[in-house]
C-alpha cells in the first residue's frame, strides 16, 4: 500500500495488497434440495487453492456419490466426497465448480459455484512534510490528513478490466462506515490521521455494479511522533540533503551553518513555515537566531576547543502535540578542504 499516493516507502511503513473473490450459487435441474458450498478462504488470492466443503440441510451427502467438475472437466468422483481443493486462475479469469449428489443411480441435488478472483491495492499518504529528495512516503503524524487510494483490478465476465467509474468503492475506519466517502467512483477516502502512539485500521470493499465481482484489502495506519534531521549547509551548493549530521559529527572546517528539518511535522509545506517554532541551545546555553530563518543556525569554533553539543527542539503553534527534538555532538577543525558530498549519515 494519495494528492497522490504512489512512492517507495521507508521499512516501518507498509504498503498492503490483498484479493477477493466473488461467486453466486445456482441449483442445477433435477435437483430440488441445493448443496451448500463454502469457500475456503473465503477471500483467495488468484492462483490460490481454495477448499470447497458441501452440505445439504435436507439429506445426508456423505451417503451419496458425489462428483465433481471443473470448469466442465472431471476432477474427483466418490463416494461421501464432499471437500475438494481447487486452483483459481489469474485476476478475472472464471472458475467453475459443479457438484452432483447421486444415490442408487438418481440424482439428489447439484449446484455449481463461479469464483472469479480480482485485486485491490490500497495505498495512503499523509500531508506531513518530508524535505525535498526524500524516497519515502509521508507518514501520518498527530494532526494530519490521510488520504487513502484503492486501485482495483476486476475483469467483467469477458475479460475486460472494469473502469473505475463503473465500481461501488465502501470505506471504513475502525470497523465504521464512512459513507459519506463511500459509493460509485470514489477510489480515494480522507480522514483525520490517528492520534500520538495510536492507529488506524482503513478497509475497502471494492464491487462491480452488477456485483458479479469485488475484492477487498485492509491496512493499519500508525501515527508517527515527528522526528528532527540536522543538515549541513554549504554556501555554494545549499543543503546537503545527501548526509544527515550524524550524532556524533566531525567537520574539517572552523565554521558550519546547520539547518534542522523537522520530518513528518502535519499540514506544513516547508521546514521554513512561520508555524514552526525552533528553539536551539548550543553546549547547554540558547542561542538567539535570525527570526527570520530560525531553522539555521551558525557555529564559529575559531575561539573555541572546537567541540559543540548542539540541541534543537521543534514546535508548532497550534500542532500542540508535536515537540521534536535532536542532539548532535560536532567537532570542528581547522583542516582546509575535504569532500563536501562525502557521507556522514545517522
């Protein structure tokens, strides 16, 4: 497992895909007692095995001959066979499963199943922030949005993928109907991301029209407590987006200028936005910084031992659960040169 949800991901967050199928049941003539199928799992994957157990309620079928066919080829025949395990084919593709129930040559009842398997994804992303070049989604933190997108694959009974204008999509959150985000065409839901330490459970229910076929997928949604990421930025070529400042820094310079990106903070577009609060302290002592930028901050070791524990913590104006805080320890030296797109990562 959307704006628009579609990105490689980091390890904690899943992305999560899961197939159904759907199939009707119809009594074959003579029969005027049905045999009563039931699917095991009841929502396969295409390719999988299914079970098929058989029950009548009105007459004993372990007593009776039963014979089994699919997709009008013989597959089992016994006596008192009522379980057999099927193969499904690929998304879309019918299976058909017949069984007759036959006892001293008469036959007693018969039915017939369809199983024709379709796919979901459900993706989702949160309007958190992340800085620019980030590979990973956007994570829900306390106070964004989720949104949540289902790309269906169902086939119609010749084969043809149906649009998705053409499919009844039903959301639910927690197990509760969102009906007002539920209904034809409505591939995407969005709601409230869960609060601090909690989640959320986000299912879709995925039906063609004519309800000849749906899937379904379910995914759990964790709220992520904002993190803070130390930068180095250079003076020629920017912010070095490319190497987090480790915990334990060393810098080949006397002077460095540092900017701290508070990743997943909610509802904000820039690490620079006026709703951010920024409070630095360097070797246990706050630093004023320009009000106009208090995300970066400036350290001259010249007169120094060159060593400074710098402490960052970020908060929102009226995000009051976020406080994300950070503590480097960076060396400085007077060395000149040194590769300014080498790695000194976390």
């Amino acid at each position: 497992m959307s704006s628009r949800l579609f990105f490689s991901i980091p390890a904690f967050a899943l992305l999560l895909l899961f197939a159904a199928p759907v199939y009707a049941q119809y009594i074959l003539p003579p029969s005027a007692d049905p045999i009563l199928f039931k699917l095991s799992p009841s929502n396969p994957e295409p390719g999988s095995i299914v079970h098929i157990f058989a029950n009548s309620l009105t007459f004993d079928l372990k007593k009776t001959h039963v014979t089994w066919y699919v997709n009008d080829a013989l597959l089992l025949e016994g006596d008192g066979l009522t379980e057999v395990d099927v193969t499904l084919g690929s998304t879309g593709s019918a299976t058909h499963v017949i069984a007759l129930a036959e006892k001293d040559g008469e036959t007693l009842a018969s039915a017939e199943v369809f199983m024709r398997p379709a796919e979901v994804d459900l993706l989702w992303e949160a309007n958190s922030y992340v800085p620019p070049f980030y590979k990973g989604k956007h994570l829900a933190s306390p106070n964004s949005v989720v949104r949540a997108e289902a790309y269906a694959r169902l086939r119609d009974q010749e084969g043809n993928l149906i649009l998705p204008s053409e499919i009844e999509y039903t959301w639910h959150r927690n197990g509760a109907l969102l009906a007002s985000q539920s209904g034809r065409g409505k591939s995407y839901a969005s709601f409230p991301a869960p609060l601090l330490f909690g989640s959320d459970t986000i299912s879709v229910e995925v039906t063609s029209i004519d309800e000849s076929v749906s899937a379904s997928a379910t995914t759990i949604i964790p709220s992520v407590d904002p993190f803070v990421v130390l930068y180095q930025e250079h003076p020629l070529f920017g912010i070095f987006y490319h190497a987090a400042v480790a915990r334990a820094a060393f810098l080949p310079d006397v002077e460095a200028t540092f900017v701290a990106i508070p990743y997943f903070a909610s509802s904000i577009t820039s690490h620079s936005d006026a709703r951010l609060l920024y409070a630095w302290r360097v070797n246990d002592r706050p630093i004023t910084v320009d009000g106009a930028e208090p995300h970066r901050l400036t350290i001259n070791a010249e007169n120094s031992t060159g060593e400074a524990h710098v402490e960052v913590a970020v908060s929102h104006l009226t995000n009051y659960f976020m406080d994300a805080r950070g503590a480097w320890d960076i060396a400085f030296d007077r060395i000149p040169g040194g590769d300014p797109f080498s790695t000194n990562g976390l």
